[in-house]
C-alpha cells in the first residue's frame, strides 16, 4: 500500500487533535498503510522560529513529507485558522513540498464557529504547496474526542461514522483504487 505521514500541529501534550489522527492511523494501518507519526510539537522551537532549515529534525521533517505518498494533517483550530506550529513548518517546508501527495487536511475545535477553517485556512495554503489531491477534510469538534478509562481514544459515533468516511476515501485515493469522491456528509 501507500506510505502516509501524520502531522499533528497542536502544541498541547495532551491534544485531542493528536489523539483523533492516531485514532485514524489505526484504520489506515489495518488497511495496509505504513503510518509515519510526526508530532510538530516535538521539533525544536529554535529551529522552527528561526527558520534553521539545515537542523538535522527540520531536515528529517522534510525528508519524511517527501518520502510518503500521503500525508494527514491535523490542527486544532485557533482563532478561525490552523495552528501557528503547524504554519511555522509549512513555512520551512519547500515550496512545493506536497507535489504529488495525496492530502486529508483535519481541523478539531471547540465551536461548530471554527468550521470552515479547514476550507479558509488550511486548503489554500496546501494547494499553494502543490498538493495532489487534498482529499475532503473533516472537523470534529472537541467534545466528541474522550479518552476512556484505559487511555484509548473514543470518538462520538456521528463524528467517527464521518471521520471513518473521509480516512477511506483518503486510503482509496492514495492508493490508486480511486480518483477524488464527493465530500462526505
């Protein structure tokens, strides 16, 4: 199958947004799909608030957008946008850096308010960086994110029927079994 990168652009430890695209990486490994997980978070401040594009985490971030074939992003939604993490490294990124892949951009948040972010915010910088495909996205608003008791994620069943739609119909594009499919909902 496919080789998928997952982008988590939250700055919190304990972010749902994390939480919800590993969830999702789950049902993409059982399809097939070799899951590389990249926690923006985790990446040096210095490097990304410097633009340090020749630190060797910058430079392995780089190196993993374009080895994979697909890549998830994930943001919580700050102020009717994706996070500024997440936008300090599409800044260190190429320019065209997202020629050729497939994209399922993910946006969580706490108000139905923050919506369109994905279509406003995170799209167009996306297709600017030369996506192939940026496949319909989903947001999933905060409450409907829990951890269990036993530290696994749960989702809300309308929010996991929806979310299990776009991630397939992510899985099928890049792996070629089909072109682009209506959004979902």
């Amino acid at each position: 199958m496919a080789a998928v990168l997952s982008v988590s652009g939250s700055p919190s430890a304990t972010s749902r947004t994390a939480r919800l695209l590993r969830h999702l990486d789950e049902r993409l490994r059982l399809q097939g799909h070799e899951v590389t997980v990249l926690d923006v978070r985790t990446l040096p401040a210095e490097a990304l608030l410097t633009a340090d594009v020749q630190h060797p985490a910058i430079a392995d971030a780089a190196a993993r957008f374009e080895q994979a074939d697909g890549i998830v992003i994930g943001t919580p939604v700050y102020k009717a946008a994706y996070s500024g993490l997440l936008k300090a490294l599409l800044d260190l990124l190429p320019q065209y850096a997202l020629t050729g892949k497939t994209v399922l951009p993910l946006a969580t948040g706490g108000s139905t308010a923050h919506v369109l972010a994905i279509d406003y915010a995170l799209r167009p910088v996306l297709s600017s960086m030369g996506a192939g495909h940026i496949v319909p996205g989903w947001f999933t608003l905060d409450k409907d994110i829990t951890v269990a008791d036993d530290g696994t994620t749960a989702v809300a069943p309308a929010a996991a029927e929806a979310l299990a739609q776009v991630t397939d119909q992510f899985s099928a594009v890049v792996s070629g079994r089909t072109t682009l499919l209506a959004p979902a909902g």
